[in-house]
C-alpha cells in the first residue's frame, strides 16, 4: 500500500499546499505548530558525515614515515562543515542561502509536513539545478537527516545543521604559524602513481580564509576556512560537490594534507608557495585529429529532432558548442557566463549549443534533469543530450577530437563549421583567471563574426 503524504512547501511569495509520495521520508503528515511558519530565521551550521575517520594523506593504508602524525584536534574527525542562512521575504515565505566564502546559493524549493511515528517535524529541500536535495526531521532547532543526490547510484551523506551558529569548522582562534595568502603549486593525488598539478589561490584574514584550487580541467569553486595554530581547513558545499581540505603547515613553510570529496574519493595533496608557476595551456590540452577540421555530430534534442550544424538555425553562422553536464558545478559556472554574454552581446550571427552528458540511464530523467537545468538557468540556447557522463562517452560521440579531457570544453566554432578554438575546462569565478577567460572568449568569438565576409 502507498504511503501518501502532506507537504507545506514555502517558496518566496507564496504558500501551496501539495501532496506527494515520499515512502522513505514520512508516513502520514500534519502540519505543525510553530512560532514560525518555517525554519527559524538566522544563521544554521551544517555538517555533512564524510568519515568516521579523519582525513589524512594515506587512504590505503600504508605507513608512510614523513607522512603520518597527521591528526586534526580543532575540528569533528570527517565532518565537512558549510553554513547557511534562513531569511524571510514575508511572514509566510522564507528561502535558504548556502553559503561558501563569497558565494550564497539561494535554496527556495522547501516543504514541510510531520512524521507520525515520531512526532518531528519533517523537511525536503531541493537544491536548484542539482538533481540532489537535503531531508529529515526538524526538531529543536536542529535539522537532521541526509544529503541525497540522485545523479549517483545509492548516493546519501548523514546531515545535521543547528541553529544559532556562525562558524564554519571552529570558534577556537589560535595564532597561525604564517600567513598562506597567495599563490602554491598544487600536487594531488600524490599518494598514486598518477599525481596531477592545480594551482592553490589563498586569501588569509587572521585565522579566517578563503580561495580555490584551479586545476587543468576546472577549479574547485568557493572555499571557506580557517588557519589554526599549524593547521588548515577548507570546505565547500553546493548540492553538487562536498570537499574537503585539512592540511599542516611543515616547518619548512609547505603544506601536506589530505583531501576529500564526499564519501568516495580522497586523496593526498602538498603545496608550496610559487607565485611564477602555471598550469598548462588550456587551448592545448583537446584538439582536432589528424586530417579532421570539422565539428560533425547528430544529437536529439528535448522535442526528438535529430541536430546537426546543418540544420537552417545554424547554417552559416559563428557557433560555441559547449560540451556539459546538468551535474557539473564547473559547467554551471560556464553556463551562467554563456547566458550573461548572450544578454549583453545578442546576434543573429551567433549561436550556442550544449551538448550534454548525463549520469541519468533512464531517457525520461535526463531530460527531465535538462528541463530543469534550462528552465533554472533560464538558457535561451538548445541543449542536446550527447551520451554519458564519462570523459570516454564524451571523447566517443565526438570522434574528430583527439580526446575530450574536462566538463565543460568550449568549442568556438566558424560559419564553415570548422573548429577555430577548444578550451578545456573552466577557470571559474572563484579564480584569478576568469577575468583573462572572459576576455579571451569575448575577443575570440568577435574575431568569428568579423569574418562574415571572408570566403
């Protein structure tokens, strides 16, 4: 038999009630009494339970002499700590914000109900764009539940938040050994034999800290953190992505650390201050095969019209196909780009199209997870589903490049169809580079449509 349910959802400007089915999560459902018509407002500190371990530089297991002695006593051992904020728009109607250094992710789809065999209060959050949401029950001012996403298979993470708190991983304030603002060669994975270079962006104040990790394939967004004492920590989470980061400041002014993302991948990493080192270029790391020149693909698109750069809205026209994922954090950065440029830049010359990998099996849920994306990000261009999520799936339906190494990759693309420009990954908002990609992108493309009368 069925387990049917009552939500009150509170969205800005508006309260509906619905009723949906959610078997896992209640049994039943009145809405409660409170002094609030939602959650109390203010700021909530929430921890994800990556671990019952902490994170450290040597996830198999073997005893590494200059690597061991790596506990961190400051924090919880494998909780990811992130804060949000409950604001209210209007008595009935309140929205939350995630928040990651300078970024704050609006969270507005919110619904309520109650669990009849405990008596708690119950919650479902979904994130925007993400096909990932936060559920529970509500009770003392505390929520306490898990973090789904539904892009990976039996993909849940224990989730406790607790009203009233500010901090991210500590109210301790010790006295940082140095100051770690500005520029470090990165090595991850140096625990493998397949260790790959970022480049580490800090911003010190005190003990508080910010940056990213820009890595040849894309950054990783918005850290917050601390310095205590010798030691570092930085967390970013989005509905998307969960990292971790802790690390020790050696005596000889580098850190060595260990690295988590969620509860299936971790890694070590070590860093040391390079102002002069870069990366590789991104324009280098995908090109065309030998003898190829043309981007060729058929791809459907959300109404089952098979695309291709033939088709009239396309013919003779300057193209940036962007090769994403509904479930890429880095592709919604560029995405949200894309969408800012043709605002401001719109041309009858000039189109955009998405071709998207999905995690999704299931037809009816990639484009459901498609719609989505498009509606939310309100993409005024088409995006096509392409194949899987996998590099291989992507390097596969898109034969002519000699592989594709990084979600997103932009391809600039000239009335002819022949490809001018790749570039893999992304440098985000979060990096000292986003403003050369911007103007590299902008010039680029200005370039394409200048040839419009060039045979």
């Amino acid at each position: 038999m069925m387990n049917h349910s009552i939500w009150r959802p509170l969205r800005t400007g508006q309260v509906l009630i619905w009723g949906i089915s959610l078997g896992l999560l209640l049994n039943g459902c009145i809405v409660a009494d409170s002094p609030f018509n939602g959650l109390p407002p203010g700021y909530w500190r929430g921890t994800l339970k990556l671990v019952n371990i902490p994170v450290t530089p040597n996830p198999k297991g073997q005893p590494l002499p200059e690597k061991t002695n790596m506990e961190f006593d400051e924090v919880t051992e494998g909780e990811l700590p992130f804060l949000m904020e409950v604001k209210y728009s209007s008595p009935d109607s309140f929205y939350l914000e995630i928040i990651n250094g300078q970024e704050r992710i609006p969270l507005r789809d919110i619904a309520f109900g109650r669990n009849p065999r405990t008596g708690k209060d119950t919650f479902l959050i979904r994130f925007p764009v993400y096909q990932s949401y936060l559920r529970g029950e509500f009770s003392e001012n505390v929520l306490e539940g898990e973090w789904v996403d539904e892009t990976r298979e039996n993909y849940r993470v224990p989730f406790l938040a607790r009203h009233g708190r500010n901090h991210r991983f500590t109210t301790l304030q010790k006295k940082p050994f140095m100051d770690i603002t500005g520029k470090w060669e990165t090595t991850f994975e140096t625990d493998t034999d397949h260790p790959y270079k970022a480049i580490g962006e800090f911003t010190q104040q005190g003990n508080q800290l910010f940056g990213t990790f820009l890595t040849e394939t894309g950054d990783y967004r918005f850290l917050e953190g601390t310095v205590q004492g010798n030691k570092v920590y930085l967390s970013a989470f989005d509905g998307a992505h969960a990292f971790l980061f802790e690390a020790k400041i050696q005596p000889d002014s580098t850190l060595l650390g260990g690295f988590r993302s969620g509860t299936r991948y971790q890694c070590a990493w070590e860093a040391k201050r390079n102002p002069l080192f870069q990366l590789r270029d991104p324009h280098e790391l995908t090109g065309m095969k030998t003898g190829f020149s043309e981007l060729s693909f058929r791809f459907k698109n959300a109404s089952g019209e098979e695309i291709t750069l033939e088709n009239p809205r396309y013919a003779n026209k300057v193209k940036v196909v962007q090769i994403m994922g509904t479930w890429c954090p880095n592709c919604r950065d560029e995405t949200e780009f894309l969408v800012n440029y043709l605002r401001r830049n719109s041309n009858p010359d000039l189109e955009i199209i998405g071709l998207a990998f999905e995690r999704f099996k299931e037809e009816a849920k990639v484009w459901q997870a498609l719609q989505n994306y498009t509606n939310q990000m309100n993409v005024p261009y088409e995006i096509l589903h392409a194949g899987g999520a996998r590099h291989d799936d992507a390097s596969k339906a898109l034969p002519m490049l000699t592989e594709v190494v990084a979600f997103p990759t932009l391809l600039l693309i000239d009335r002819k169809n022949r490809v001018r420009k790749i570039h893999a990954g992304f440098a985000g908002p979060a990096t000292s580079g986003y403003g050369e990609f911007k103007k590299d992108f902008e010039s680029s493309v200005q370039q394409l449509l200048n040839e419009k009368n060039v045979q």
